[in-house]
C-alpha cells in the first residue's frame, strides 16, 4: 500500500496521524502503522528535493518544521503528508537477483542461462512461488540454478519439504 501510494526509497517517516514519530522505537512506529484493514494512516514524509518530487495526492505537510525535540527538515529536503488505506500486505518469499520495475529478474548469467533464486521464508505460497518462477526460467532456457537459502528465516515444515519436492525424485527428505 506504501508504495502504491507513493512512498519511496530513502523517504524518512517523520509523523504518523500528524503525530511526531521522533526518539519513538521502530515497535512504536510499528503500533501506530498498523490498524483494520481498509483504514486510513496518514504519514508525514520527509524526501531529498521539493514540492516537484511529491507524489499524486501529497497534501501540505502536518508537521512542516522543528516540533518539540524533532528537527525540521534536512537541507534540500521536503515534507508531505500521504494519506495511505491499510491492507494485508503478502510479501514475496520467492526473490530474483534483481528487480526491473515490479518484476524480478532471475538470469546471474543471461548468455549461460544460469539463474538465481533466493528463498526467504517457508510459507504457503513458497512452493507455488518457486514452481512457478522454475517453470518460467525453464521455458526460457535455463540451465543451472543458484537456489539461496542464506538468511532464511524457517517456518513452514511442510512448505520446505514440498520445496524439496520439487528438485528431489527419489529418497527421504525429513526422517525422525
């Protein structure tokens, strides 16, 4: 939803609800973000350049300068307020090696077809993810596939032995 709305990289949020978010921890911000979904959160957001860099539907800054303890804006920076609808937000757990827009490219190596996959949750969605992005990369000529499970952070047992599945024929994959 942030993004849809116009949140960038590199924004900083500086209020919530037109309420000052600085000397607050990342779980408080975190409190104040969320609530029901299809509500509305408006953010106070601070971006390099000025009003020409605002989003569509960027309204006037609640919090325009120095409040309390809180500095105003940085040099060369402006602040505006977007208002921004929650909803569940289903983050992918099936990643390329880079984005180009809002698709991952997976080729490390176009002219070798050699792909990456990087796998960073077991969930439901991981092993239709991963069978899908396999599919798509073999219809493309893949032939070898960097499978990254760094960082990952568990979850599911099931989804990881159904992603075991996938590039496993024979054999035991949990035994107890």
């Amino acid at each position: 939803p942030a993004y849809e709305a116009g949140v960038e990289a590199d924004d900083v949020v500086v209020a919530v609800n037109g309420t000052s978010v600085f000397n607050l921890s990342a779980d408080e911000i975190i409190d104040q973000l969320l609530g029901t979904p299809n509500t509305a959160v408006v953010l106070t957001i601070e971006r390099e350049g000025g009003a020409d860099v605002h989003p569509r539907g960027a309204r006037t800054a609640s919090i325009p300068g120095a409040i309390d303890d809180a500095p105003g804006p940085r040099a060369g920076h402006s602040r505006f307020d977007l208002e921004i609808v929650r909803r569940p937000i289903k983050a992918a757990t099936i990643k390329g090696l880079h984005r180009e827009g809002d698709q991952w490219q997976y080729f490390v190596d176009p002219v070798r077809k050699i792909a990456y996959i990087r796998v960073t949750q077991f969930t439901e969605t991981t092993v239709p993810a991963l069978a899908d992005a396999t599919r798509r990369l073999l219809a493309d000529g893949m032939t070898g596939l960097i499978l990254d499970l760094r960082f990952n952070t568990g979850g599911s047992l099931d989804a990881a032995i159904g992603m075991s599945d996938l590039f496993l024929a024979e054999g035991g994959i949990v035994s107890t």
